[in-house]
C-alpha cells in the first residue's frame, strides 16, 4: 500500500514537469537574457575598439 502511494506521488511529479515545454521556466529566463546580453556586448565591443 505504501509503494503504491509513493509510485502516484512520482507519476504526480514527472506529469507536472512534462506539461512544460523547452520555453517555460528557467531556460526562457536564460533566452531572453541571452538576446538582451549579446547585443550590449557587441555594441559595447564596438565601442571599445
């Protein structure tokens, strides 16, 4: 009885993770702070050289 419980409880978990595509979370936090980075930095460098 108490496995049976513990296999809901880890199904409940990896179902709620896999609702989410390869956008939500942190990794879009990670894109969206890539695209504002990247063309600081290369304005940044153009100005430097």
């Amino acid at each position: 009885m108490k496995s049976k419980q513990v296999c809901e409880a880890s199904n409940a978990m990896t179902q709620d993770h896999s609702d989410h595509g390869p956008l939500a979370g942190e990794l879009m936090d990670l894109y969206v702070a890539m695209l504002i980075v990247t063309p600081i930095a290369f304005f940044l460098k153009s100005l430097w050289v």
